[in-house]
C-alpha cells in the first residue's frame, strides 16, 4: 500500500494544480497517495476497438477460462464498411458486480476516424460509458480522444472525468529524427481541448479507483530488471498554454533540455474478477510489463495475477533480454498473457515458446470476457 502524501508531495502537486490553473486548465482532482479499497467484478468483458492488426478467421476458444470471440462480420448489408486497424490501441472495458455494471473507455488509438468507424461497426454503446482513462501521453493512446469527444459529448455523463496518470500524461512529445540531435513533433495532449469538452481530468499518480470497479497502479516502481528500451524524447514545461508543470521534474528538465522518455506517470489500469484474481492492462508498458503486474499486486495487496493485457513495448527487444523478460513474466504465473499493439511478434511467439498453454493473441474487434 502507498504511503500517506508527504509535505514536498503535496507541494510540487499544488504548484501542478496552480499551473495548469494559469493556462486555463479544469483539473478538478489530484488523486492522494493513501491505501485504496480495491473493488470486485464477477465479470470483465474487453473489446478490443484499436488494434495493429485484424485476423479474419479468428474463431471462438477458450483458454485458461478466459473466453476469446471473433468481432464477427458487423457490416450488415454494406460490405464497403471494414474495421480499420492502426499503431495504438483502444479498449472498451465492461464490467459487473451483482446487478452494477459499469463501461470504461481505455485509451483511444491514433485517429478519430479509426476510433469512431469501429464504435459504429462494432455496435458498442458508447453512451454507457462512465469514465475515460489515458494510459500515457503518446499519440497513438490519446489521437482519438477529442474526436470521440466531439461526436459523443452531449449523449454522455455530464460529469464524465478522464484519468491520467500524472503530469507527465500532457507534456511535449518528439520523435527522433534519423539526423543526430534533432527530432520531429509528436504531439501533446490539449487539457484546453478538454475543457472546452466539459471533461475533468484526474490526475493519479497514486492509486485510484475507477467508476467504482476498477483501479489504476499510480506510479509504476521499477524494481525489476527491465529497461526502458528506444521510444520518444520529452521536453518538460508550458508553452502558448501546452506542456506539463516543469517544477514537477529533475533539475535538467528544469532547464527545459530535450531528454529520453522515462514516462513517469505512465500508470497500468486493473480489475480484481472475483474468484480469478487480477487482470492488469498495461497499454503500453514502457517501464516494464513485470514491475506494471508487481505495482498492481502491491497496490492491490492479491498476488494471484488472472491475465496481463495489453502493449508491452517488446517489438524492439533484443533477443536475449527478450527471453529474460518473458520468463520473468511466467514466474508471475498468469493463467494467460494477452499480447496487443507494441508488444512484438517475437514476443507473441517467445511467450508461446514459454508458455504454449496460456497465450491468447487478439485482434482489432475481438471480445475477451474474464469470469463467469
């Protein structure tokens, strides 16, 4: 469990809050590091909005409990319309307790026109969501959001509030160039945008639960022996009403120097389904699928880990810490490992070379329900 937030924690939060108040932010909530009362679902159903790729003759099975459908045609009598794959990932995450049942709406892949086509071929009703959360601020996890949010404002909760990890989720983004010392913009998340949406945005960088069934893992601790491999640069600070609270980081970012991505605030999101244990959703992982899986057990005081979900960040491993990787993960001794996104091909067919009897590789539009 987190420890109660100390004086320095809740200062360097204030000065967040007063910042982003400044630039015309609506955060109307910072989530406070104390020990959270983790929920239980009977029943987790995720599909799977956004992903790389589309298997068309995917068929029903049943590993480790964990129910897999096929999306199924969809198209009704209009054979023009397709599911549209793309680099990112969203999920549309159902959930039951007794007679409760709650929709939460993770991550939002690359485009709105990707995002919005599946909404419609797929049939899910985005109406029943109850809250948004980013996992990190790439664009390939937040591109969709604010077309989403344009279509579907008015038909949706008036208190709907999008959580995100921390501070670190809204700032500047780049991607290297090829050329030494120079790189491309990559973007960032607009809370102006947001605010002219009507969306709250919750900043957890402790534990939080989620419209009450699920929970996100804070910031992610990094004791295990992953690295984060090749991904982004960041650059710290506000710009023209853009950026993250400066003061929040080290003294080089202070300075506002153009550094490699650690994705601070990057946080998993997990459910607890009765009688199975913990499904972890680790969009992207970029500090390490294992100690994502260990935070959530930490937070959440359950060692029984029941799947681990989501983009591991994988795609460019060496082979060699590939292999250590993935038997770090079967030490966690997951009933199935779910592979989406950016976690690789080799790492699909490393897992099941490890693990032939717990792996389950969806694709865009796919169902996977968790409990009875």
């Amino acid at each position: 469990m987190t420890e109660a937030l100390d004086r320095r924690g809740f200062l360097k939060l204030s000065a967040a809050l007063a910042a982003g108040s400044a630039a015309g932010f609506s955060c109307i909530e910072v989530a406070r590091a104390a020990p959270v009362a983790v929920p239980t679902v009977d029943t987790l159903s995720l599909r799977v909005l956004i992903d790389s790729a589309h298997d068309q003759f995917l068929k029903p099975a049943t590993v480790q409990g964990v129910l897999h459908q096929p999306p199924g045609n969809g198209r009704g009598a209009d054979y023009r319309k397709v599911l549209h794959n793309q680099w990112g990932l969203s999920l549309f995450a159902e959930s039951k307790a007794g007679e409760e049942a709650r929709t939460i709406l993770l991550d939002f892949g690359y485009s709105p026109e990707a995002l919005l086509n599946n909404i419609e071929i797929l049939k899910v009703d985005p109406t029943k969501i109850d809250a948004l959360i980013v996992s990190h601020g790439h664009h390939d996890h937040y591109g969709g959001l604010t077309g989403f949010l344009d279509k579907y404002r008015d038909a949706l909760s008036p208190e709907l509030k999008l959580y995100a990890g921390g501070e670190d989720n809204f700032c500047h983004r780049l991607s290297p160039s090829g050329v030494q010392g120079q790189f491309t913009d990559f973007g960032q998340i607009d809370r102006r945008e947001l605010t002219a949406r009507r969306i709250a945005t919750v900043l957890c960088e402790a534990p939080t639960v989620v419209a009450g069934h699920a929970f996100t893992t804070g910031q992610i601790k990094r004791t295990s022996a992953e690295r984060i491999l090749p991904n982004t640069f960041v650059e710290r600070g506000i710009k023209d009403g853009l950026g993250c609270d400066a003061s929040h980081y080290s003294p080089a970012e202070l300075q506002g120097k153009i550094i490699p991505d650690e994705h601070v605030h990057e946080h998993a999101t997990c459910f607890n389904v009765r009688g199975k244990g913990l499904v972890v959703i680790s969009s992207c992982g970029h500090v390490g699928i294992v100690n994502s899986v260990r935070q959530a057990q930490a937070v959440s005081g359950i060692e029984k880990v029941h799947a681990i979900v989501g983009g591991f960040h994988l795609g460019p491993a060496p082979k060699e810490y590939l292999t250590e990787v993935v038997g770090e993960i079967g030490r966690l001794k997951p009933n199935v490992v779910i592979p989406m996104h950016c976690s690789g091909l080799n790492f699909a067919l490393e897992a099941q070379r490890q693990m032939p009897e717990n792996v389950i590789v969806p694709t865009t539009g796919s169902r996977l329900t968790f409990g009875a």
